[in-house]
C-alpha cells in the first residue's frame, strides 16, 4: 500500500486493470490479458506486470540476453536473426541481444500508446515490493518483439517443432504431466522429429 501510495502521489493513476487484448500477429489472433496500465498525469502510459515471487528482477534481463563470442545457441535458433536484436548497454554502446521472453513487449504493441513497461513485485519481504521498469524501452524494442513473435508464429504455422530445446527455463510441464518431461509427452516423430 505505501508503494502504491507513492506512486500515486507521483502521478500515477490506475487506468485499466485485467485487460483483455487480441492481436493479429502472423495471420494469427494472439489473445491474452494485461496486469495493470496506468496513467500520468502528463500523459505517459505504461503497462505493468505484476510479480508475485521471489526476488523482484530487472525486466531487460528477464525478456532478452546478450551475445558474445561464448554463447551457445539452442540448435532451433542458430542462425535466425528475428531473434536477434540490438540494445545499448549501461554505457550507452550498442550490444547485440538476443530475445527469450517477449511478455511485455508485447502487451506494450497490443495495449498501444504505451511509453514505460515494467513490473510490480508483490514479493514475500517489503524489499521485494515495488516497481522495476525498463530503462530505454522504446519503439525500437517493440518492433524488434514484433518481428520475433511473428518469427514463432510462423514456425507454429508451419508445425515446425524441432528440434526441441536443449533445456527450459520453465519446465511446467513436468507438473502438468504428474513427474514426466516433455519428451515423455509428445510423440516426436508426428510432430516432423525422431525420437
């Protein structure tokens, strides 16, 4: 509540909460709901994911990493540039990144007129309750997620699914499959793969 009310007193005012959003992306309706999008009272929007986890995590690092000459791409992503994008680093110089997550920006074209985008953690300790928004996002980044997501929807278009990732981040389907991973669910060889 103090973290909201601070908010608040910097001019922030709650404009939509759960909001329902469809998106043409690739031929495709891509439909899903956004946490939170505020409003200044100078006119800026931003869109707000709410965290309820764990430690609160800077939103850049969550949505996309950087390439060296070390990183070791997964085999389904070598050589696909759509996944690739160029950001600048905390000096200001130019990096080249790679998307991994593509949450909020997305809400951010699906919602439009959205300046800022970040979260709200909602965490366990006063520490991890507040906002983390991320720096820089502009009109580049969107249209960099933009081209991504249609990236992967068109490789669902045309049923492309292999090879699988080598590993997740998020492996929910261990949970949902009562124990067994994902290559114990899925009859690869209907899918284009071997097993």
């Amino acid at each position: 509540a103090r973290k909201q009310a601070c908010e608040a007193a910097e001019g922030w005012e709650t404009e939509q909460i759960e909001s329902k959003f469809e998106m043409e992306i690739g031929g495709f309706v891509v439909a899903g709901r956004v946490d939170r999008v505020d409003r200044h009272r100078d006119g800026r929007r931003r869109v707000l994911d709410y965290k309820t986890r764990g430690k609160l995590e800077d939103v850049e690092k969550m949505h996309r990493t950087r390439i060296t000459g070390a990183t070791r791409w997964p085999a389904h992503l070598e050589g696909v540039d759509a996944v690739r994008c160029v950001a600048l680093d905390d000096k200001g110089k130019p990096v080249e990144k790679r998307w991994e997550n593509l949450q909020v920006a997305l809400y951010s074209a699906a919602i439009g007129g959205v300046n800022e985008l970040g979260y709200f953690g909602l965490g366990a300790t006063e520490g991890d309750v507040g906002l983390r928004m991320w720096d820089g996002f502009g009109e580049g980044d969107r249209d960099s997620a933009m081209r991504c997501a249609e990236w992967v929807v068109s490789r669902v278009a045309e049923k492309a699914f292999w090879p699988p990732a080598g590993r997740t981040k998020y492996d929910d389907y261990e949970t949902l499959a009562m124990g067994r991973g994902l290559e114990d669910m899925i009859d690869w060889r209907r899918m284009g793969g071997v097993a």
